[in-house]
C-alpha cells in the first residue's frame, strides 16, 4: 500500500527552481532517505511535503488523503497532514521541561489533560525517557535532546515521520549507535518515514530505499545495495563510496563491456557509456575492490607506492599513477617498492 505519493512536484524560491519535477512513492512501513549534496533539493521537497514549503506545480497524498494539489488549488495545513517531523537542530523550548515539550503541541490542539498525561508517558517510556520528564533540554546530552524531539513528533501518533538531519547534532561514536537505533524505533512503530541527509553511511544503515537527487530533480533510486553496487551514472557512482576516477579514451567496446586506457595504463570495465572508440571516458572502481597481486595480468598495473596509512581496520595504500593516483585498501603495511595492482574487471564502471 502507498503511504506517501509525490507526483511532478515543481518549488521555486525567488528565482531559483529548486525542484524541478519530482515524483517519488514510498510505501506503508518503508524508510526511504533522501540523499544529496548541499542544493540538491532534498531539505526542500521534505518541507514541501510537510505544507512547510508551498510547492508551483504537482501534488502530495499521504495514504488517501491529498494533501496538495497546484491545479486544484488543494494545500492542507501542516498540523493536519498526519505527520511528525523533527527537525536537524531539536528545536526545543529551552524554559521547558522535557514533558512539556513534549506535551506542547498535544495542548495547543486542545487534548484533553488526562489523554495528554498518558500519551506524554507513554512515549516519553517507549524512547527510554521516562525518568527525564521533569529535565530541560540543557540539562540532557545531545542523545537524549534528540529523543525528546522525536517524542515531540510521535505524541501526535502520526503515519509517517519526516525527519531532516536528524543525527548531524551528534558526536560520531554515537551517531552509529543512534542511526541503528533509529531504525529499530521506526520499524517497532511500524511507521514510515523520509529522512534527508547528506551522509552517505547512514542513509545505508537506515533505509530501505534510496533516492539520490542532483539539481532539483532524481538522479537514481533504489535499494542501498542497488545504489552502492549498480550505480547508472557518474554522478552517483562518484558519490557513493570512496572511489578511484581513471580518465583516458574508450579503445574498445564489446558486449557491454569497454576498454578505457590512459598514460600508461589499460583497464577493462562494465560499460555505462554510450562513447566509442576514440572518445573520453571515466572508470571509476571502489578503494575496497582493488588488490595487491604476484604479477601482471589483464586490469593489473604496475604503480610505485607513495604511502601507506593505517585506519584501524585496514591500511590505506597511495600510488602514483601517472599524473596522479590510486588508492586502495589491504590488510597490512607495504614498504616503498613498486607492486601490481590489480582492479576486477565486474567492480569497473566505465562511463
């Protein structure tokens, strides 16, 4: 069943057009994470489809209800589309009580004071704050200021949560913690929920789905696996993953596969490119696909070792590469000689 349906959408703020034409569907119970660089349109269409941006063209439904519509003329207030939303910097009331964050939006819609005492408590328990109620936001650490925001959103028991940014605030030892727990609490809910973020490691640990966007409009969706393993452009080959970029010439094509060579160098990938033979290319291949080997061989190179730099869980090698160099991983530090790197032709995009 579709929670949430975004067709066409059109938003322009003064002279710019933001978004140029979105349409994305996410279904009931899914996590989808919107994804992209700084003006890509991704804080933007989250905003448009909380009635907090008033989109030009397209429409918004959110389960059967149609919540905008430019040509009919159709935008609901936000306070009555069915959605939390929390936002990237809490926005908690500082002279507040976290229970009284919490509550605040429950008074305004005039709920009665005994269904506000339980359902505060309630979700105030089933987020681990249940001792907190009495604190201000300064008196909580970052962790928990962010679940005050959540239980400020999920009080109104909405059908899907919008949230944006909703881990930058935090240290990054506890951003892993908490992106994992995040998803568990939506899944737990049984909510949906859309979530911008810029960061590509957590979009992957919270999503079911994917939706990269570039310039106002989607450049690529699908599963984090989809995304990271199948990319279909340069651009979200490049922006996914800690990548090498190979610039050379397409010196053969064959059953969609190329040949790319550069100055020095040959390699054989997966074609992504409708160039030929004499045109300007890119290959583009992850740091964890390469690997150091014996002797040469079809896609190997032989490349001099600038550096070596260990990360904790695996070194960092730098080679030079003609004008300039490639990168890979491995399992233990390498002294300064000249090895054969080898790079699987099923892990290069050509395109």
């Amino acid at each position: 069943m579709t929670e949430l349906s975004v067709q066409n959408l059109k938003v322009i703020l003064g002279n710019n057009q933001i978004l140029k034409g979105v349409t994305l569907e996410t279904k009931q119970g899914e996590i989808v994470a919107l994804l992209g660089p700084s003006g890509s349109g991704k804080t933007t269409l989250l905003r448009a489809i909380a009635g907090l941006e008033v989109p030009h063209q397209g429409s918004v439904r959110i389960g059967e209800q149609l919540v905008f519509d430019g040509d009919g003329g159709v935008d609901v207030p936000v306070e009555q589309r069915s959605l939390g939303f929390v936002f990237q910097s809490y926005a908690l009331w500082p002279h507040r009580t976290v229970f009284e964050n919490v509550a605040y939006g429950l008074k305004l819609r005039k709920v009665p004071k005994g269904e506000i005492e339980l359902r505060v408590r309630e979700v105030l328990a089933n987020l681990g704050l249940a001792d907190l109620g009495d604190r201000h936001p300064h008196q909580l650490s970052g962790g928990q200021q962010q679940r005050v925001a959540l239980a400020r959103s999920l009080v109104y028991r909405p059908r899907m949560i919008l949230l944006d940014e909703p881990l930058s605030n935090l240290d990054a030892k506890l951003r892993e913690d908490a992106r994992i727990w995040l998803r568990q609490l939506i899944r737990d809910l049984n909510l949906s929920a859309v979530c911008v973020t810029h960061d590509q490691a957590e979009a992957m640990a919270l999503a079911d789905r994917i939706v990269l966007l570039k310039d106002g409009v989607i450049e690529q969706s699908g599963t984090p696996r989809e995304m990271y393993g199948d990319p279909q452009t340069l651009f979200v080959a490049e922006f996914m993953g800690s990548n090498n970029r190979m610039v050379g010439k397409v010196s053969e094509q064959r059953n969609g596969t190329a040949r790319i060579m550069g100055d020095g160098w040959s390699v054989k990938g997966r074609q992504r490119t409708t160039r030929g033979p004499g045109d300007e290319a890119v290959a583009v291949i992850r740091l964890e696909c390469l690997r150091i080997v014996d002797g040469a061989g079809d896609n190997s190179i032989r490349l001099p070792l600038l550096n070596s730099v260990y990360l904790g869980t695996t070194w960092e090698y730098l080679f030079k590469m003609g004008d300039g160099h490639l990168r890979a991983y491995g399992d233990s530090d390498l002294s300064a000689a000249e090895y054969w790197v080898h790079l699987p032709e099923e892990h290069v995009w050509i395109f």
